[in-house]
C-alpha cells in the first residue's frame, strides 16, 4: 500500500513545510485540502505557494472545496456555484500536479425519496458538466462516498456504480464513512476506485477517529491500493500510520 495523509491536519502551515513533514516521516503521499489558505482563488493568484509541489517525490491528491457546496443541489444557484468552484478546484489540481481530486456527492434537504431521487439526477448533471471539465486535465475526478444517513447522497454502493456508470466519474472510498454502513464490502466492488480515505470510527458517526481507537474492520485495508490518513491531528495521523503498517506486516 501507498500511505499519505490529509493536510487537514498540518491545517494553516506553511506548503513547503507541510510536504517537508511529509518526507521527513516516510510518506508516499499527500491531500491537499482546498480551503482557508489553500482555497484555489488564492493560490493560483500567488503560484510561488505552490512551487514546492514539484519538489518532493510524493504523489498528490486534493479534496475539493467542501463547505456549504453541494453539487446536488435543488436549488439550481447553489448547485452551479458549486460546479464552479470545484471546476476551480480542478483547476488547482492540475497545476500542482494532483493524481486525483475528490468531492463530496452532495445533500438532500428532506427526507422523501423522490426528493433523494431528484438531487440524483442533479448529481449526475453536475458530475457530466465536471468531467467535460476535466477532459482536458491530468488529475482524475473522484466522488466520495459518506456516511449513513438518509441526508446524504453516495451511501449506498448502487448510487455510486450507477454514477460510474453514467459520468465515467472516479470514486474515493472512504473506509470510516463505509463502517457505518451495512454491506460494507459492495463498496469495494465499484468500478473506477481512485485512491481511499482512511479513518476510524464507532460505526455510528462520522468521528474520524485514530486508526484502531473504533470498530472498523481492519481487514478493509487488504483492499487499499493508496491509501490518505484523512485525520485533523498529525500526532494521531503517525499513530495510526504505525497500525496500519504493524497491521499490514502481521496479515
């Protein structure tokens, strides 16, 4: 397995420190998170943030803006702003050289089925506008699956194949969203896996927890081919590197 880690939890450092922290501790990888002083209004008006990129042997990713977006929006305001800014993510991708980018799939408002199903549909405009996008870019386009919880949209293994199927999207598993979802392997099954979000919970919420501290099933990491420590708190970021690892050698 490829390890990394999110920089959410290296958040308001510096770039060219953060990825020095990357290398310094034997990571293969890292996920850029587009917000704050990452956003990609700033640092494509200010390239020299960027540079370092280029200059340290470690594969990228980024998670695309997240706050108040929805990409399945009804609200056809919200949803275009949306589409805009994570094409401006894809953007930034690009020019740092990122293997990957990965969106959330977006929420439903109500809890009616056929609201579910609209916000699908819209989904699925958004994710075609955001692939002829990207046609012409290196980094893939992934959507994440989430949580259990009838308010979000991709926490269901069909609702993700279905969108492989019909956009030719990318898809980013992360395992804590998967531990609070039944039938856990049909998400491993999808097509067009990218890379995978590694965290821990109590199989209820969506705490991102230390690798070990919760109930996910280790044994789901056989399945990570690049895997991202997507943590808040670096010290718990090496903790679970060194589980995962230990785990690794043992099985």
């Amino acid at each position: 397995m490829k390890l990394g880690f999110s920089l959410l939890s290296l958040f308001m450092k510096d770039v060219h420190k953060m990825l020095e922290i990357a290398t310094d501790n034997g990571f293969d990888s890292v996920e850029l998170l587009a917000e704050g002083p990452y956003r990609p209004d700033y640092l494509l008006e200010n390239k020299e943030a960027i540079e370092s990129f280029a200059s340290f042997d470690l594969d990228i990713y980024m998670h695309a803006v997240n706050v108040d977006i929805n990409l399945a929006s009804i609200n056809n305001g919200i949803r275009l702003e949306s589409v805009k800014q994570t094409k401006d993510c894809l953007d930034l991708a690009n020019e740092i050289g990122a293997i990957a980018i990965t969106s959330h799939p977006g929420v439903v408002g109500r809890k009616e089925d056929r609201i579910r199903n609209m916000a699908l549909a819209f989904l699925k405009e958004s994710v075609v506008d955001i692939m002829e996008h990207a046609d012409t870019m290196e980094p893939k386009f992934c959507v994440e699956n989430m949580p259990k919880r009838f308010s979000y949209l991709g926490n269901r293994a069909y609702e993700l194949e279905t969108l492989v199927k019909e956009t030719g999207c990318g898809i980013t598993i992360d395992l804590g969203h998967v531990n609070t979802c039944e039938d856990q392997l049909s998400f491993f099954k999808i097509p067009n896996i990218v890379y995978n979000h590694i965290n821990d919970n109590d199989g209820k919420k969506d705490n991102h927890w230390t690798i070990g501290d919760g109930t996910l099933d280790l044994n789901l990491l056989k399945y990570v081919e690049n895997g991202i420590i997507e943590l808040n708190n670096f010290d718990n970021v090496m903790k679970s590197k060194k589980v995962i690892e230990d785990f690794l050698k043992e099985n």
